[in-house]
C-alpha cells in the first residue's frame, strides 16, 4: 500500500513518505518544515488535498531539503533522499502552476 500522488508517475509507499518527512525534520529548520506538516501528519487511513498554494510551498521546502540533503558529502542514501524530495518537488510544482488542488490518495 501506498500513496498514489498526483503529477508523481508512481506510487511511494507510506514508509516512504514518513522517512522523508523525517529526514526533512533533522534537516530543516522549525519554519522551513512548517510547509511539509501537512504531509508528516497524515496517516494511512485518509487522503490528502492540498491547494495550489499549498502546493507551492511544499515545492519550496522540498526543494531546500533536496539541497540540503545533495551538500551530505560521502552519503549515497542522502543523495537517493535528495533525489526523492526534487521529484516530489516537481510534482507539487505542477500542482501550482496548473492552479488546482494536490491530490494524495
């Protein structure tokens, strides 16, 4: 089981999504995760609709985590972590640009 998230090509599982939120935590400051919350507080048993607003500054913080997470030196699971959080990122940015709401389900 996992979710289906709109403009992703294909379904991450909810582990995925909670490690990331995780590595988001130790990376982030308190102010750059706050945007993220959304994604960290949901569980398994609901859905997820975010606006395009929304869906613009989840962009903006995953963006700041991929980076982040790419500056680890010597660490090839950092770098599958950054390369995870610049494909949600991508997604959330269609979400934005196209002005609808970010469909998690």
């Amino acid at each position: 089981m996992g979710w289906n998230i709109q403009h992703l090509d294909h379904t991450r599982s909810y582990t995925q999504i909670a490690n990331l939120m995780r590595h988001a935590e130790r990376e982030l400051t308190v102010s750059e995760f706050r945007p993220l919350a959304p994604l960290a507080e949901y569980r398994t048993d609901c859905w997820i609709e975010l606006t395009n607003a929304q869906a613009g500054q989840i962009r903006d913080a995953l963006h700041l985590l991929a980076q982040r997470l790419r500056s680890k030196r010597f660490s090839r699971d950092a770098h599958g972590w950054a390369i995870f959080a610049r494909d949600l990122a991508q997604a959330a940015d269609t979400a934005h640009r196209t002005g609808r709401p970010w469909r998690w389900s």
